[in-house]
C-alpha cells in the first residue's frame, strides 16, 4: 500500500501471506512534510491496482489521530 500527496509517495507498507477481507491498515504520516495536493492511495494485488483518491487533499494536525475508512476502487487501464 502506498499514499501519495500530490504524486509525492509519503507512506507505504508490504504485507505477504494470505488476508481475509477487509484489511485494516495503519500507517503515521507526517503533516510538516507530506505537502499539499490529491491524496491518493494505492494497493496492489497480484498486479491489480485498488486505489482511493481524494482530490483537493486533506488537512492533518501533528499529534492527532484520525480514523478514516476508505473503499478502493479498482484501476482500469485503457489501452
């Protein structure tokens, strides 16, 4: 799983073995140097790309925690 604001990566995390559905992660970003920008997440599955993306970006506070449950969508590459 990666994040990206703006199309600057700022987290990701790998996982191997086998999940059962749904998967919850976590992952700390840091609002002194994630920038500004679309915020976008991305998971790959066996080649598969699932993403969420917020356009505009989001607004984090140091020190606080947000919960937030995003659906991802699947890519669709045209050729």
């Amino acid at each position: 799983m990666t994040v990206k604001v703006g199309g600057n990566k700022v987290a990701e995390a790998s996982t191997s073995g086998e999940f059962a559905y749904p998967i919850v992660v976590y992952l700390a970003l840091n609002p002194a140097t994630m920038g500004t920008g679309t915020l976008r997440i991305e998971a790959d599955e066996s080649g598969d790309i699932y993403y969420y993306q917020k356009a505009g970006g989001v607004s984090l506070t140091a020190g606080k925690f947000y919960q937030s449950a995003v659906e991802l969508e699947i890519g669709v590459m045209i050729l």
